[in-house]
C-alpha cells in the first residue's frame, strides 16, 4: 500500500521505512588512518587544535558580521560599550560553537593538516634513505675506480 504525500508529511509514515541515516554506511578514510599512522600523537593534538582554533576565527569573522547591523535596545541602548561588549560576546561565541563541533571545518581543515605532515615526513624519511644510499654507493664507486 503506497502512501500519499499528506500521509507522509502528517508523520503517518511506515515504522517499517529505515531512516537514511540507517540506510547509509560510515565511510573510512583509509588515507588519514593510514597517515595518524606516521604522525606523532602531539603533532595530531596540535593540528586538533590548530584546526578548532582556525574554525573559530572563521565562525567570528562570521557572527561579527551577522551582528554588525544589530542595533542596541533596552536601558544601555547603542552605547560606545556596546561595540567593545558585542566583540567580546561574538568572540565567546564562535571559540564555544568551534569546541562543540562547530560547522566541520576544522575536520577538514585537520584531515589536510594531517596529510600534509604525514607527506612532509614520508619525503624527509625517502630523502635521508636516499642519501645514506648514495653516500653508501658513492664510497664503493671511489674504491672501485681506484
């Protein structure tokens, strides 16, 4: 028996219809598992970190200009207080909302962080294997031609 448009929107849907929550997966992401692998759980706590204060600046720049047209009422009205308070305020604001999960910018903003290191460490370690080769195979090529 199909149900109607009315029927679903007056919540009479069936109990039986899964949610889409309950119809999709979590997806993994191999590459940032594979790369907390390689990187130092300080180095991760300092991108955490990075990356939730990177998104609270963000949120600010945003809440400051939502509150920039808000004019004061009440008894304190729109004093030259006000614009000191309403900073302070929108700063708490955004660093509070970035703490709680924010808007998820700082799990990408850390995912790339994370990457980058893990690459940067890659390159160095490929880099020092590299030389210590060469340095290796330079001495047997000097002893070689002499």
């Amino acid at each position: 028996m199909a149900t109607s448009f009315v029927d679903s929107y007056a919540g009479r849907v069936p109990l039986s219809m899964p949610s889409a929550a309950a119809r999709t997966s979590p997806r993994t992401d191999l590459e940032l598992t594979e790369a907390l692998t390689k990187v130092s759980p300080k180095a991760q706590a300092k991108a955490k970190s990075t990356a939730t204060d990177f998104e609270a600046m963000f949120l600010n720049s945003m809440f400051s200009q939502m509150m920039s047209g808000v004019k004061g009422d009440g008894p304190f009205g729109d004093t030259p207080g006000t614009g000191v308070w309403r900073s302070m305020l929108t700063e708490q604001y955004s660093k509070n909302f970035a703490k709680a999960g924010g808007v998820g910018i700082s799990n990408d903003v850390f995912r790339t962080l994370i990457l980058q290191q893990a690459k940067s460490s890659n390159q160095g370690s490929n880099q020092s294997s590299n030389q210590s080769s060469n340095q290796s195979g330079g001495s047997s090529e000097t002893k070689a031609s002499t």
